[in-house]
C-alpha cells in the first residue's frame, strides 16, 4: 500500500470528512456486445462510460474508509460549540485501526500455502500411485518457493489489508520481464482506488474487463485495459475519455487481474459499525471537554462589586476580600460542572465491548468466575474471531485458486521449468494457516491417534492444525515416519499380520487348485 499523500489525501487532512454511513462496494456489470472480439474505441469508450460511473463512487468510498483508518476522521472537523467555544476538543479513538491490525494479522499473519490435492488416485497401481505422488510433491514444493521469492506473503497482507479496509482488493500476476530470470512471473498488488474488473450481465458473472490507471498529470491517466483475449493501452483526459489507444494479443488468454472481498455484502470489516465509531470519538472528546470545563471554571459574584484591576490583583495573590452594603448577603463561589466519569466510563465500556462484538475482535476482559482456558477462549470472541477468518478464507480461496490457475498458465507459455508445465489446477489446494501453538498437546494428540489409526501422513498432517505447511512437513518427516510405524508394530501386530498372510495363501492355493480341476474337465 502506497504510503505518500495524494492530492485526495491532502484533500481529507485539509477540509476533513463529514459523518456517513457507507453500504459495500457495488459491483459493475456490462453486457457484452461482441464476445470476445476485438472492442472498437467507440465501444471500449462506451464500457468505460459506464463502469466509471460506479467506480467514482467505490473510489471515493475507498478512499474515505483508507483515512478512517489513518486517524482522519469528522471529528476533527466538528462544528463550534455555542457555549464556550474556545474549548472544543477533538479526540480520535482509532479503534477502526485497531480491528484492522487484528484481521490482518489473525487472517494474513502466517503465508497461504500451496499443498498437494491427492484426490483422484485410487485407481492407480501402488508403485504409479507413488510416483505420481513424489512427482506433485516435487511440483508443489517448487511453486511454493516460486512465490515465496516472489513475496506471496507480503502481497497477501497488502491485498488482505484492502479488503478488511474498502471490502475489496486486487492482486495481478504477469509474465517476468527479464529473460534470465528463473521464476517466471511477477506479483503485484493494486490499489482499488485505481483498479476495478466489470463481470458479464448474466447468471454467469465472469470477468469481462479489467481496469488499472495511474496518473500522468493534473489531465491525463495511463491505463491499461485487459480482457480475455487482448490488452489495450490507453491514454484518458481526467474525465477518463480516451486520447489514444494500442491494442496488443493477450498470449495468457485470461484477465490477469484477480479480485479479492472481505465478503459476500462488498463490505470491509469495520464498515457497518461507522456511527458507533464516530460516536466514541464524540464521547472522548466531550468528555475531555468536560475536563478542560472543570479546570478553567467562572467565578460568580452575588451582591459584590469588584473592578476588574482588583479581581486580576486579587488572582495573583490567591485571595479575594470584597466589601458590602449593610445588610446585604455577599458571596463569592466558583461555577463548577462536571460529568459523572463512572457513568461516563461504564458508557464508553459498553460502546467499545459492542463495537468488537458486531466485528467478532476478542476483547481483553476475563471473568474471574470462570476462567479457564476453554471458556476465555469462548467468552472473549476467540469463537466468533475464528468464523469469521474461515469465512473470509473460503471467499479468499476462490480468488486464490485462480490467481493459481493465471500463475500456471504463464508457466506454460513463458520459459519454466519442466515440472510446471503439465501441473493441473486440481492437484493442487489452498491452506491458510494460524493459530498452530494453541492447544499444543490436543493436536500433538489427535496427530498421533490419526497416525496410529493408520491414516495416511499427509492427511494427518494436514488436519492436525500444527504446520504452516503440511506439505513440507511431511517431506522432511518421511524418514521418522518410517522408523514411527517399525517401531510401533509390536510382535502380536506382527503375528496377526503373519497369519492373515497365510491364510491368504491357503486360500489362493485351494482357489489354484479348483481351477486346475476345471481345466482338467
């Protein structure tokens, strides 16, 4: 993510932002009128027309939600108090930044990992089996060193972190630039301030056309245009009408931009809870108000005259002593109002505790009634914390399988090694992985029940919960895996063996026999 201001961050710092409710990110559609033909300038100009119609809107809604997060919120832009203006405090609360380092390091804090699928095997013969299982293993390996010098991971977290912001984030892989290279594609993440994909008109929605544009100047945008079959460069005036346009073969044969949500409503994760946040910013800011109210209270006079000369002679001394009319009350007090700040606290509590709870963020508090490991992890939100990330992944593992799906076709049209060039899609899965050293001894547990119960290693690995990458774990566990299973076969284990086998050879000699009759007839 960019971190220089923008003409429209400036904009934010300067003037601020007014309250407001935002929805999600509303998809773009379009009715495509040639397939996949080549599009004219008059009907590529028309598409983008109209996809920039919406794309203004989800821009600007983007971009209010970035500074949210950044601590440019409306309160820094509240109007002027009537009584006491001078006191006008303006408190930012960031919990909006809070929820979105938890997500991202809860959901994105450890890489997305390749792992081999073995479905589809079973009517193989054993030693074609193995083979072609060493082979995937070989294959998978390599793809997750490809993307681990490619940065996957820091990627991820980039395009996890707009998504938790605006509700939407795209990420691009393309064909490397230098010819020396020996990975073949690059990655990239892209602001979606900049980026948008327009999807078919259909029960279908397929991407149809993907836009990226970066600013030349205060008047034109560079664009790049990708559908499936071509790409098309572009240069805009700033109300986004083409100036001129280069038209180039797509050689990947799909759109290499891929978009990624928080979830299925085009939301981030902070969004729906917009009023309650501001509110707490009020909150604070009243409350130190109030604070500031107590400390440079008035003084009130009854029935006393005093010129202003000796109420400034009398300040600096720390004393007053005021004369009266016979007969006449005199008093002299300071005008004090404070808030009740255990009421106050208890409110703001209660705002906090149910801001984390409408975002499924677990919150710091324990009761003491009840305090073991089990119900903290219950009561806290640690439960709901983890819904929601298995939600958010299994909208992610789409997008991620056909990020996948884009990387192994630049494998097979650029220069690659050879073990990429035949990978199919489905030997090959998507694992997100966290919380690996909660209940240690539960998983070390359940994998050593799973691996006695002579399930296949890799499957144990991979639902045991302890490895980033089952994959690589069970490579370089093979050897102790051997030993693990010789030394766990004791005598009577061996003896039963020894005795089906020889009942198998009976069998197979008796069912000899019979046939050697029939033939003999």
């Amino acid at each position: 993510m960019n971190s220089y201001f923008n003409g429209d961050d400036m904009m934010a710092i300067t003037t601020g932002s007014s309250r407001r409710n935002l929805f999600g990110r509303r998809p773009i559609f379009l009715t495509p009128k040639t397939g996949n033909n080549q599009l004219t300038p008059k009907e590529l100009k028309e598409y983008l027309a109209l996809c920039f119609k919406l794309h203004k809107d989800n821009r600007e809604e983007i971009n209010y939600l970035y500074n949210y997060v950044r601590g440019i919120q409306p309160i820094l832009t509240r109007e002027d108090k009537i009584i006491r203006p001078e006191i006008n405090n303006m408190c930012v609360e960031n919990l909006a930044k809070y929820i979105t380092n938890f997500k991202t390091g809860y959901i994105w804090g450890e890489p997305i990992l390749l792992i081999k699928n073995s479905n589809g095997n079973s009517a193989r013969e054993k030693e074609e089996k193995e083979k072609y299982e060493e082979e995937k293993d070989k294959k998978v390996l390599l793809l997750n060193e490809f993307f681990q010098e490619r940065f996957k991971h820091n990627r991820d977290q980039e395009c996890g972190l707009w998504t938790i912001i605006g509700g939407v984030g795209y990420k691009c892989a393309l064909p490397t630039d230098n010819n020396n290279d020996d990975i073949p594609f690059n990655l990239y993440t892209l602001d979606p301030r900049n980026t948008f994909i327009a999807y078919t008109n259909d029960f279908k929605k397929e991407p149809y056309l993907a836009v990226t544009y970066t600013k030349l100047n205060e008047d034109d945008y560079n664009m790049t245009i990708y559908s499936n079959n071509f790409v098309y460069t572009a240069i805009s005036d700033k109300d986004f009408n083409i100036t001129s346009l280069e038209v180039f073969p797509n050689i990947l044969g799909q759109i290499p931009i891929i978009e990624f949500n928080y979830d299925n409503l085009g939301q981030g994760a902070f969004e729906h809870i917009l009023p309650l946040l501001d509110n707490l910013n009020l909150l604070c800011s009243d409350r130190m108000n109030d604070v500031v109210q107590a400390v440079q209270w008035f003084m009130k006079f009854i029935n006393v005259d005093i010129s202003f000369e000796d109420y400034e002679k009398f300040k600096r001394s720390g004393a007053i002593v005021a004369k009266t009319a016979p007969g006449v009350n005199a008093d002299i007090d300071v005008i004090t109002t404070s808030l009740q700040q255990s009421d106050i606290q208890i409110f703001k509590d209660d705002m906090i505790r149910m801001a984390l709870t409408l975002c499924n963020v677990p919150q710091r508090t324990a009761d003491a009634r009840d305090n073991t490991g089990e119900s903290l992890i219950i009561g806290q939100g640690w439960t709901d914390a983890e819904s929601e990330a298995k939600s958010v992944e299994a909208i992610q593992t789409e997008s991620e399988k056909r990020l996948l799906k884009l990387v192994l076709a630049i494998c097979k049209v650029v220069t690659s090694p050879p073990e990429l060039k035949d990978v199919k899609l489905g030997e090959i899965d998507i694992r997100f992985s966290r919380n690996r050293t909660d209940n240690l001894l539960v998983k070390t547990q359940g994998l050593l029940n799973m691996l006695k119960a002579g399930i296949h290693p890799l499957l144990a690995f991979k639902n045991c919960g302890l490895f980033s990458d089952p994959q690589k774990a069970y490579e370089l566990s093979k050897d102790y895996l051997d030993k693990f299973y010789s030394s766990n076969m004791n005598s009577n284990d061996v003896a039963k063996i020894d005795g089906a086998q020889n009942i198998h050879n009976q069998s197979m000699q008796v069912q000899s026999e019979i046939d050697k009759k029939g033939d003999t007839k």
